[in-house]
C-alpha cells in the first residue's frame, strides 16, 4: 500500500497498534500524539532535503531498552517509574535515519526468559502492527520468541550492535537484535545501526558491510554441519524431530549440503549460559536495592529497607535465579560450578569455531518444542531447555539467525543458523527465504 504523506503512514501504524494492544495487550508505552508529532517531522526533514532512508519504517522496542522521556519498566515492578535520559545507540541511530518508534512492548522481567504471552515486540512484528523490533538475546530469547511467532530474527556478532541503553542482566552474553518478517528487512536496519561506539567498549571496531548489497551473492553451495546428535536435545518432542528431518532432506535441493557432525560440547551449552548469567546477573542487578536505583519501599531501618524493596519489587521467578546465581558464585561452589561453566564456555567456542572452519553454519532447530505451550511450561525452571540449541552462539559471541519453516502440518518453531559472520546468514536465509518459504 502506498501513502502520500507521512503523517497518513504514522495514523495507520496508530490504527494497528492499537488492535494488536486491544487483542493481545503487547504494549507496555504506546503515544498516539507522539507518533504524530515525530511523522510530521520527519516529513519537514524531507522537504528540506535532508536525507532519512529508512523513512516510513515503524519498529517497536522491547521494553528494557533506553528511550530518553519514555518509560523503560524492564517488565519489573522495581523499574516501573523509570525514565531513562538518554536513548540507547541503536535507537537514535534508527531515529536519525527516519524510522519511527511506534512504541515499547511487553517483555519478560530485566529479559530472563520469553513466553509466548510476554513477547509483546515478536507478535507486533508477526500481526503486521509494525516493520520491525529490536529485543534484547542473551540465551536465546529473540530468536525464540521470533520463532514461536513466524518471524525471521537475528542475532549479530556480540559488539556487531553497540550495547548502550540495554538495562540487561548478563553482559557478556547479550546483544540487541532484529527481529522482522522479511530477510531483507533484517539486512536493512543491521546495516543502519550496526558500527563502533567509542562510548562502548564491547562493540566492534571496523567497518560495517553495506548488507543488502550483498545479499544476492553468496556461493552456489553451502556446506553445513548439524550435530549427530541433535535429536536428542532435552525435552525435545516427537513432531519437532519429524519436521527437522523433514527440513534436512528438503534443503539439500536448494544448494545446502548436509552433514552429521560429532559435537563434544554443544550440548552443555544451555546449562553453562545459565550458569555464567545467574551468577552475572546477581551481580548486574544488585544495584536495584531502593536506594541507588528502583522501587523503595518503606521499612524501620535501612536493612529491612533493602530487604523489603527487592523483596516486593522483584517477582519471584527472578529472586530464584538471584539466588541461584549467589549460590553458584559462592566460596563453596566457586571453583566446583562458576569456574568449571567458564572453562567448559572456552571449550565451546573453540569447538563452535573449529566447525566453521570447515562448513560455512551449524543448523538446527530453533527451540525443541512445536507449540508455544509447551515452551511456556518451562518458564519458570532455572534450566529451561528452550535454549537448548540458541545459548552456545551467546557462549561464543558468534551470530546466529532463524528463520520460520512454511508449510508444516503442525507449528515449527524455526530453521536455526550459527556462522562466523552476519552476511553469509543472511545470504543463505534470503535463499531459502526466495526457494523455499
């Protein structure tokens, strides 16, 4: 659909928003006003000749990302006032090249987890509400919940993307990412927000490739490894391993060639990531305590404050994963746990490594599970298994993208690539994307 005027564009993308809030409740800041005032900017700036490329692209953002005035609550009742100063690098980025925020979605608490209820940017993106959505991976929780949702998502080389502005809580294994309905989508806003931050230390120094220029390139054939044993993930449910099987046969005819690769490690990734961001997030998140930052509650005595203030602004599901990362990180289990999941973490990468050396991704599914139901029953383990195939390309800050499976007899949730850079992903995505999907 083509539209005249901006200002017309920003009153459709009002109208879609406001349906998927009304039946989904995905929206956690949404202003009708504000998405006005910024469209009739932007279209000023054009008349003045200044250039926006991403202009009429709306995007929403997970709700622990920074918006300067916007209220960024991380799903938490311990950030529920908070209005951060500032936007995060990504999202001034994106503003200054047009693109409009249409609002701040549902998330779970600081990103611990994803359900299928509270991945509110993934469903704006999948009912069509919005272009696109940056959230928050650190286990895996983009990629999931864009799968759940049949959506495309990607999750760029850890420093790819600078991490200013995300309120997370494991700083070594988060990245932002993109989450969007087309691959060529994808390859449009990396391009855009993509580059090195001097103000961040974690982002990469380097020039950043014009990615939807080289899209349409790529080799005639990709080679790729899937772990021997990648039926045998925890909790992994029979249709999942019929569909996958499916999938490794229907690829080989559309230039993927497919091997059965022996991993030593892969599979302990997703109990060491839980490990390394228990114990780094009860370390990250120790500065929520009523007094530097959060929700204060009131007490007799500075100590009952404290206990009060984390105990009522914070869920429980979340104070279990704070002490389990207190307890991993203690004198008696130091050594025995945090010490042996950070070697067994180098061990990983290195492994992940080696394999792309030889294949150009390692493929598998994206989540274990076919429904979103059966991903939500596993919400409030400490050890969810959702993140049986997506933690090790945290572990090793190494880009992985999924994408969703068409024509399934029942839900998929998503084809899952790791690789040693963002555009041969891309590359072999817009492929299956064109020939398959």
């Amino acid at each position: 659909m083509a539209y005249e005027h901006l200002e017309e564009l920003g009153k459709v993308v009002v109208e879609r928003c406001r349906n998927i809030d009304k039946e989904s409740g995905v929206f956690v800041s949404f202003d009708a006003d504000l998405i006005a005032e910024d469209m009739k900017l932007f279209e000023e700036k054009l008349e003045q000749g200044e250039e926006l490329p991403l202009a009429g692209l709306s995007f929403v953002l997970a709700d622990n990302i920074s918006t300067a005035g916007i209220r960024t609550t991380c799903g938490s009742k311990m950030l529920a006032s908070y209005q951060p100063l500032f936007d995060a690098e990504a999202v001034s980025r994106l503003k200054d090249n047009g693109a409009l925020l249409a609002g701040k979605t549902t998330v779970d608490e600081f990103g611990f987890g994803v359900s299928s209820v509270k991945s509110g940017a993934a469903k704006a993106v999948s009912a069509g509400a919005v272009n696109f959505a940056l959230s928050v991976d650190t286990v895996g929780e983009l990629r999931q919940a864009a799968s759940i949702h049949g959506i495309a998502a990607i999750k760029p080389t850890y420093g790819r993307i600078p991490r200013k502005g995300v309120v997370g809580y494991a700083a070594s294994l988060e990245v932002l990412g993109i989450m969007a309905k087309k691959v060529t989508e994808l390859a449009v806003i990396l391009k855009y927000i993509a580059g090195h931050l001097p103000a961040d230390p974690t982002s990469l120094i380097g020039e950043v490739p014009d990615y939807p220029s080289l899209l349409e390139e790529g080799p005639a054939e990709f080679k790729i490894a899937v772990p021997a044993d990648w039926s045998e993930a925890r909790g992994i449910d029979e249709p999942t391993k019929k569909i996958f099987g499916t999938q490794l046969k229907l690829l080989d005819e559309y230039g993927f060639r497919i091997e059965l690769v022996p991993f030593s490690y892969f599979y302990h990734s997703f109990l060491v990531a839980q490990f390394i961001s228990a114990v780094e997030a009860f370390s990250d998140l120790a500065n929520y305590d009523g007094v530097r930052f959060g929700y204060r509650d009131g007490a007799k005595h500075l100590q009952e404050m404290f206990i009060n203030s984390r105990s009522k602004g914070m869920s429980n599901r979340l104070k279990r994963f704070l002490v389990f990362g207190a307890l991993v990180s203690s004198k008696k289990y130091f050594n025995r746990c945090y010490l042996q999941a950070q070697k067994m973490r180098t061990l990983i990468k290195e492994e992940l490594k080696t394999r792309l050396k030889k294949y150009d991704f390692i493929f598998t599914p994206t989540v274990p599970f076919t429904n979103a139901k059966t991903h939500d029953a596993y919400h409030d383990s400490l050890l969810n298994p959702a993140s049986y195939y997506t933690a090790a390309a945290n572990l090793a800050g190494l880009p992985a993208l999924t994408i969703p499976i068409a024509h399934s007899e029942v839900h998929m949730p998503g084809l899952h690539f790791i690789g040693s850079d963002e555009t041969g992903l891309l590359q072999a995505a817009l492929r299956l994307e064109k020939e398959y999907l």
